[in-house]
C-alpha cells in the first residue's frame, strides 16, 4: 500500500472524528428535547387526527360500555326499524314530539344541518324518537319530515309504544322525558343528543378533565354565541365526533 493510499485513510478517519466531535452531541440534543419527531410519531399524529382530535371516549357503567339497547318501532314510512338496522352506521339519538312548541324545532334545525353535511355518507344515521306516540303516527312524523326537510334516507323518526319509548329514553339512554300537563306542550324532555359508534356503543368526547360529556346540547345553533340559558354551542363539536367515529 503506498503512502499516499496512508494518508487518503487518515484524512477520511480523521473528518469522521471530527463529525462526531462537533455534531452527534447536538443531534442526540435535539431528541432529548423533542426537536427532532421519529416517523413513527407523525404516523401516529396522523391516525390521532383523522377527522380531527383524538379517540372519543366510551360511556361506562359499572366497567362496562355501554350499548344502545335493542328496540324495534315505526318509522315514518310504516317501516319496521330496529338497532341492528342501525349497526355498521355512526349515527345520533334524539327524543322529541312533533307539536312541541319549544326547543325541538330548535333541535330538528340543528339535526338538519348535521344532515346536510353528512348527506354524502351511507354509513351516517339520526333516529329521533317521538315522546308522543298517540299524535305521532307515521303519517304526521312523515309530513314532519317533509316539513323539515329531511331527506336521508337513514334518517328515521320512530314511534311506537309510549312505555317502552319511555324506558329507552329514561333507561337506556338516561336522556330524561316526561308527560308533564303544567308545561308548554304537555311533555318534558332534554335537549341532548347521544352519539353512537358503528358497533352500538354509545361515545363522546372528554372535558378538561378528561371526563366524558356524555351528551351533546342540541339546541343552540352552530351560529348562537350561547343559548338562552347560557349553554354552550355543540353542534360544531358533535360534527367534529361523527367524523371521527366514521373514519375510525
């Protein structure tokens, strides 16, 4: 080997020293202080952020998630619709009554606009649930419908018996409704909306604390500040949780 081959290999050892002198110390720096993001990270930021935020959390009692529980009612179009027709489809829960002369106009508005911005996806449902199934007939929740515009097709108002109506929306869902003579339209209710997976799960996102909020307010508009008792708007966030649930 000549002399001059020596001394290629010695400048070549002698730049690498220096490299690793100089800049591995900052490299190893910039992870340690989270500079520097690993490809795995990003992947996993990506799938986080899928629709925007991270997993929704499930709603447990006991340890246990919580389903949807079995029902089978009348839809608008006399149809039988029961919870598995519901099954593979992320959709909302509601309980309304179609005279109700206060917030579930304000309620079926806000659903509206949901529909509309879901319109595009099979796999998206809302099922509203009449508190007053002796006036709701199919008839009236179809020209309800029509009144409203609801064209999904895997939106459907559902009536049926009231006493089983009543432990779904008190029992199974713990979304409160009431026959209540001494208030504007004869009937109490809430005004949420539940969210549900594609396997029946019923989900929602966390508070600051990391609670579940269990329900979304349903009735202030997307272009409320706040509703007339201050409640915060929810439709926004509701929209944000149906993505989620689809592209999960």
């Amino acid at each position: 080997m000549s002399k001059k081959t020596n001394y290629s290999y010695i400048g070549i050892a002698f730049i690498i020293l220096v490299f690793g002198i100089l800049f591995i110390p900052k490299i190893v720096d910039r992870i340690s202080n989270n500079d520097v993001i690993r490809n795995e990270s990003r992947t996993d930021y990506a799938k986080e952020n899928k629709g925007g935020g991270t997993t929704l959390a499930y709603i447990e009692n006991e340890g246990i998630k919580r389903q949807v529980p079995d029902f089978s009612f009348t839809n608008q179009n006399g149809e039988t619709i029961t919870n598995k027709d519901y099954l593979g489809k992320v959709y909302v829960i509601e309980f309304f009554f179609t005279s109700c002369p206060t917030i579930c106009p304000r309620m079926n508005a806000n659903l509206v606009a949901i529909q509309e911005a879901f319109k595009a996806y099979d796999d998206f449902g809302i099922a509203s649930f009449t508190i007053d199934p002796k006036r709701d007939t199919p008839e009236v929740l179809k020209d309800y419908a029509t009144k409203y515009g609801v064209t999904h097709p895997n939106w459907n108002f559902l009536t049926g018996d009231k006493e089983t109506i009543y432990k779904l929306a008190n029992e199974g869902f713990y979304i409160y409704a009431a026959e209540n003579e001494d208030v504007l339209g004869g009937f109490e209710h809430s005004g949420n909306f539940a969210l549900i997976d594609k396997k029946g799960f019923i989900r929602s996102r966390t508070d600051s604390y990391g609670n579940p909020i269990i329900y979304y307010r349903g009735i202030v508009s997307e272009a409320e500040v706040a509703g007339e008792d201050g409640e915060r708007e929810e439709i926004s966030l509701l929209k944000d949780d149906i993505l989620k649930l689809l592209n999960e």
